[in-house]
C-alpha cells in the first residue's frame, strides 16, 4: 500500500488521483471516474469532490492501493 501525503486537512478525490499518479491532469479525473471503481474505506465512490482525510484507504482499479496520511 503506497502513502500519499498531503499537508491540508483533507483533499479531494479528483486531486488525489494526480498526486497518487493514476491520472496526468486535473481535467481527465471526470472520465477516469466513470470508467474506473474507486473503493474508498470499503465503500464504492467515484464523486471527483470526495474529501478523503487522512487514514483514508483508497483502491483504485488499475492503479493500485493507497493510504493517506498526514505530512
């Protein structure tokens, strides 16, 4: 499981998804989310606004696992 950091109090998942390096731009985070299943704390989400927090664990399909923490 691979630790992204981030030094705000939350982050949303749109972002998340750059920095975790699942997708290159802002912009494609909309049409990544309707043709991938991201599984956040167990459940299924896919909004592009979603806070994730940290201790947060996040599966993105064809990425990979990850966990965010604090920095």
């Amino acid at each position: 499981m691979k630790e992204i950091a981030i030094n705000t109090e939350y982050i949303a998942l749109g972002q998340f998804l750059k920095l975790a390096d699942c997708i290159s731009t802002g912009g494609q985070a909309k049409f990544f989310l309707q043709d991938n299943e991201i599984v956040i704390n167990g459940e299924l989400d896919n909004r592009r606004g979603r806070k994730l927090y940290a201790g947060d664990q996040v599966k993105v399909e064809g990425c990979g696992e990850f966990i965010v923490i604090s920095s």
